[in-house]
C-alpha cells in the first residue's frame, strides 16, 4: 500500500493530461512538460526506481479510455511517450547530479585522508561512509603505472572489480590521486594489498607499487601513503627493482640520510677523486653498484655491465687507485659501499654537494 502512494504521489495530474490529449489531439505543453521533469527529479531524490515509476505510468494509461478509439489510442501513446520520457529525463537528471556530488565528496575525503588536512575526528566520521574505520590501524599500497589514471577509468575500474569479487566489502578503499592508484585496506588483512599490488600490476602492464607500513589512526593513513611514495620515490634514485616494494625492507635508506650533509661528507672524501677517471666519475660508479649488488661476484657484475671480467678487474683496480679503497678487501667495502649507496640517494655527480 505505501508503494503505490508513494508512486501516485508523482503521477498526481498524469490522467488529466491524458484525457485532454487524447480528446484535443494535441502535444504536451511545455509547461507539462518541465513539471514531469520536475517529479522525476523529485522521485530519484526520494530513492525511487525508474523501472517501478515507469510501469507506474503505463499502469495509470491503461485506464484511460479515449472517446474515439481510432484515433484515440494513437494519441494516447503518443502523450504516454512524451511524459515518460520527459519523466525519465528529470530522474536521470537527478541521479547524475548525485553521481557527481557523491564523486566530489569521494575525492574530497580522499585528499583529506591522505594530507591529513580536516579534523581528525571529523575524519573518522566522514571515513564510515566511504567504508573505513580509522579507529583501527591501516596500510597503504600505491601503484605508479606507465600512464596516469583518473577515477572511473577502465585500469581502476577492473582493479577494484577484482577486489571487490575477491574480498567483497572488506572496509577496502580504492582511489587515484595525482595519476597513480592507491588503497588503503586494514592492517590485519595484508593479503588485500598483495592482491592489489598483483592487479594493479597486471591491469597497467607493468609499473611499481610501493606497500607503506600499518599505522594507527587517521594520522597513520598519511604517514603509511608517505612512506610508499617515499619508497617509489627511492626506487627511481636507486634502481630498485619491483614490482612490488614495501617501506619496512627500506628503513636502511632514510637512516643513511638522515643526517644528509655527514653522508655528503661521506660522498666527498671517499669518491671525490674518481671524478679523475678518463669518461668522469659514472662508469666507476656503475661499476661498483653493479659488483656490489651482485653479491661481490665479478663474473655476475660483468654480465650485468655487459663487459668482459677483465674490463670489470680493471674499474675495480682503478677505484682502488684512486681512492686508496679496495673494493674487494671485505675491511675496507663497508665504507666504499655506503659512499656509493649515498651518491646514488643524493644524485652524485650529477648534482654539486
């Protein structure tokens, strides 16, 4: 009973306007028109279906008896035609408004979380809407792929389809901000990032997603998304390779540079003369990282460089000449090893210290 008032509450006039069609003949007035608009603007606002208001229209035109039903009939459904779809027009005019204003509110919410910008209890409350419970500790995975994206395009949308069938409603938040993708899931569910990192991964053909650690509270939200940025961010200065990186195998690097001009120091004195070398100091840079990262194993950092073990020997030799540090001697790598791993967080040479 409450359904059908609620649907004669916007089909008030309806019959009347009918009755006149059919026995004049003629169109809708504009005036009709805008009205029906109008209450479908009104209908989708109180949270009432097209579907059910339209076969409430049609169900209120069967009862219409034209005078003249040769002409009559055409008539009739020629002005049914006309109202729904003016009807139909003021709905769907209302519900991309919400559309729109509920994105906005998304966005907005977003760049509030991750800047930690709005109140922190007021925070919280927005944050139950959208599905998150900043009570309780999260983490946060950002994916940067080879194009940016913007929500609602198809990369992450088939990114949260995907965690959407697997994890359902798992107080999981998917978003974009600055052209990457972000989520933010609960920190006792780990395997909601690791799912994310995989679909991101495969659905942009390629890219790097950084894991930032669990922390508590809304503050927590920022700092985790800080630290995955900061991760890919040190990705791109180091070489890491992904696809995946996460902030707790990288707490090493912000140690080192910590204390920003003692590593500058550090840069200076040990590998300031390698700038000597003939070809400047990147070859023998290169040289040490690869022989470094390669487990100290000549022949490896030779197939790495592609060149022979010889020319390897060589750069390895001349580093020793040139700075008096054996690259080889296990006393004296340590120190070599930070310079070099300072140079690259610090962009030396490229840039003065």
């Amino acid at each position: 009973m409450a359904v059908r008032e609620s649907a004669e509450e916007y089909l008030q006039g309806y019959a009347e306007i009918l009755s006149g069609v059919c026995a004049t003949g003629r169109r809708l007035s504009r005036e009709e028109l805008e009205a029906l608009r109008a209450r479908g603007e009104r209908a989708a606002e109180a949270g009432l279906g097209l579907r059910f208001l339209v076969r409430a229209h049609l169900s209120a035109a069967r009862r219409i008896r034209p005078a003249d039903p040769r002409d009559g009939h055409e008539r009739l459904l020629a002005a049914v035609e006309q109202a729904v779809d003016a009807f139909a027009e003021g709905h769907e005019r209302a519900q991309t408004l919400a559309v729109r204003q509920e994105e906005a509110a998304r966005r907005e919410f977003v760049d509030d979380l991750l800047y930690g910008r709005s109140d922190l209890g007021r925070l919280a409350e927005r944050a139950e809407r959208f599905g998150l419970l900043l009570s309780h500790a999260h983490a946060v995975a950002v994916a940067e792929c080879p194009r940016t994206y913007a929500d609602g395009d198809p990369v992450p949308r088939a990114v949260e389809s995907s965690l959407l069938a697997r994890f359902g409603d798992r107080r999981i938040l998917l978003a974009t901000k600055d052209g990457r993708l972000v989520c933010v899931a609960p920190a006792d569910e780990p395997e909601v990032l690791g799912h994310f990192a995989e679909q991101a991964y495969a659905a942009a053909d390629g890219g790097m997603v950084a894991v930032g650690r669990p922390h508590p509270g809304a503050g927590g939200v920022v700092h985790s998304y800080e630290e995955a940025l900061n991760a890919l961010a040190l990705a791109g200065r180091m070489g890491l390779e992904g696809p995946v990186l996460h902030a707790s195998d990288l707490l090493v690097y912000p140690v080192l540079t910590r204390d920003r001009q003692a590593m500058a120091d550090l840069v200076r004195s040990v590998l300031g003369p390698v700038r000597q070398a003939r070809g400047g100091a990147q070859p023998l840079l290169d040289t040490l990282t690869a022989y470094f990262d390669s487990g100290c194993v000549t022949t490896e950092a030779a197939r790495r460089l592609s060149l022979s073990v010889r020319a390897v020997t060589y750069r390895l030799d001349r580093v020793h000449r040139l700075t008096g540090a054996d690259p080889t001697d296990p006393a004296q790598r340590y120190t070599l090893q930070t310079a070099v791993i300072g140079a690259r967080l610090l962009g030396w040479p490229d840039q003065e210290l």
